[in-house]
C-alpha cells in the first residue's frame, strides 16, 4: 500500500510530462490502440489443471487471453523475432504469471514459429473501424470455420520454461532484453521517479535513458537469461504500473 500510494503521488505530480502508458491502476489509453511487447505463454491443458491459466482455449482457435483488452477485441500478435504476423480475437477474462502479456493457442504460436525458448510477441488493438480490419476480417472469419479440422501434435509442459511441441525454434538469436517501466518527457521528471522508486523498494538497478528528442526511459536491465529478467519483472510489478514492457535489445 506504501509502494502504491507514494507513487501515486508522483503520476499525479507529473502527469503532465509523462507520456501514455505510466498510468498506475488505471486502464492504459487505448484510443490509438493498446499495444504491448513481452513474452506470451502457450496454452495447454496440463498449465490450465495446475490452474497456473485459468480459462480453456481450444488448440486450434484464434483466441488469445490479454488481460488489458475487453473480450471480443481483434488484435495482431506479432513474433518480433521473425516479424511474421496473426489476427485474433481477445477470449474471456482469465487469470495467467503477471510476467507474461498474453496467453496464446498452440495454432497462434505454430503459426508465427513462436520460439518457445524466446515467445518475444507485441499484441496490438485493431480499432474496429480501420482499414485494416475490414480488409483483415473475412479471412479472419473463413480461418475460425477451419479451425478445428486441422489437428496439431499435443503439448507437453514439464515446467514453465521447458516446453516440448512441434513449435519451431530460432536459434542463434541473442537473449539480451531491457524491461521498459516509462518514458518521460523531461529528464528531471525520469530522475525524480528512478529516486523515488530506488528510495520506496529495493529495486536498486534502473536506469535513464534518453530514446529522442525529449523522451527520456527509465528501464531495467539489460538481461542475459529468462530467469533474471523474470525475477526483475516480478519484483518491478508489485509497483502496478500497467504497461511495463519487454524491450529486445
């Protein structure tokens, strides 16, 4: 509660000079289009018993769980690691590791070649009146139809970090992330949030850095390995910002 109230004081502070997205407990501005970048989790059924995911999802459906975007919502899932793109559509409400940005069918990541050693995707909104989904939306329509008769090999998850399918992997690719917490307009503004949150947690590792012309982030990192930038990630959340991001570096 201590964490939440100081920072609440300090967004409000300077909500003037922070850019979207470092709101703290509210819903992120989503009128041009949420997006977020960061690592998704594969559904399977053994995640859903250990009820570490707590909705289905058929293997072979479009659906996707994102916990910031309303049900029914069209999204493009983008594998940033080989840039090869999907639409869905957002699924009920379920609970899932605050760590990861969405929860993904096996069809979705057999689709992109989602490296599971890397899930590394970008969810974004499509605002229902663009262009995009009207072009996007009856090959969406005629996939749903297919959707269940093209079975996929089965799923197997000994923990949460060693998964075994028929999902490709690209290997080769360096792991070396950042986690973006905000990007602010005025340097002082980022330095007084770094202070505030190094002075209110034991978070000791942020940094600035200046991205553009008068944008200025504070992150964490960067990380070599999935079990640092976990740890940083979980220990960063208990901070409820509500769009900490996964930046590849």
């Amino acid at each position: 509660m201590f964490y939440r109230i100081s920072l609440s004081i300090i967004v409000l502070l300077f909500l003037s000079n922070c850019t979207t997205g470092t709101l703290i407990k509210n819903k992120p501005n989503i009128s041009n289009g949420y997006s977020n970048k960061g690592f998704a989790l594969v559904y399977s059924e053994e995640l859903y018993k250990k009820k570490i995911i707590t909705k289905k999802i058929n293997e072979r459906s479009l659906t996707i769980f994102q916990k910031n975007l309303k049900t029914n919502t069209h999204v493009k899932i983008t594998n940033i690691l080989n840039n090869k793109t999907i639409i869905g559509l957002v699924g009920k409400k379920s609970k899932y590791p605050s760590f990861n940005n969405s929860v993904l069918s096996i069809r979705i990541a057999d689709e992109l070649d989602l490296d599971i050693n890397q899930p590394y995707v970008e969810i974004s909104e499509i605002i229902e009146n663009s262009a995009f989904v009207a072009k996007k939306a009856k090959t969406f329509d005629e996939e749903k139809k297919v959707a269940v008769k093209a079975p996929v090999d089965s799923i197997s998850i000994n923990d949460l970090n060693n998964i075994k399918s028929n999902i490709k992997k690209t290997s080769n690719i360096k792991f070396s992330y950042i986690i973006k917490i905000a990007d602010f307009y005025f340097n002082d503004t980022a330095l007084m949030m770094l202070k505030r949150i190094k002075s209110d947690t034991l978070i000791q590792n942020l940094k600035i850095k200046k991205t553009a012309d008068k944008k200025y982030r504070v992150y964490l990192g960067p990380f070599s390995n999935i079990n640092s930038l976990q740890k940083s990630y979980n220990d960063i959340s208990i901070l409820e910002f509500e769009n900490i991001e996964i930046i590849k570096k």
